[in-house]
C-alpha cells in the first residue's frame, strides 16, 4: 500500500478517472454494436453523424485513441455505403 499522501490521493484519482473512462469506452461499445445491427440505410444514416461525433469526443479526451476512433468511423461509413 501506499506511504504518502500523494501517492494516497493518486491512487484515487487514477481508480476514478479508470471508472470513469471504463464506462464511456462500453457505452461507445454498444453503440457501435447497434449501429452495425441496422439494417436500414436510411435510419444508419440518420444516426452515423452523432455516433461519429461521441467517437471524436471520446478520443478528444483520450479515453479512446484518435486513430481507433478514425478506423471506426471509416468502417461503419462503409457499413452504410454497403446497406442498400
């Protein structure tokens, strides 16, 4: 364990900030997966844009990279190009 109250209050401060992106990370997760269940273009289309911008946020704060979330964006735009 730790012995100063730095190390103390970094222990915390890391737990919180692990919790917090933990739930952010899944929460983009299962949009993801939703969005890949559409089978509608249309509907896909609709919700492509604030799906990519919670992705763009999320790697804005890095709780997920930017280029993960660049790969994501350009394999579900192709996802709606191959809806038909």
């Amino acid at each position: 364990m730790a012995n100063h109250i730095s190390s103390e209050k970094r222990i915390r401060q890391t737990n919180a900030r692990r919790l917090h992106n933990r739930y952010y990370a899944r929460t983009a997760r299962n949009a993801v997966k939703a969005f890949r269940a559409l089978t509608d273009r249309t509907e896909a289309e609709k919700k492509f844009p604030a799906l990519a911008s919670m992705l763009d946020r999320l790697a804005g704060k890095n709780i997920i990279h930017k280029n993960k979330a660049a790969n994501l964006k350009s394999k579900l735009a192709r996802r709606i190009n191959a809806l038909a």
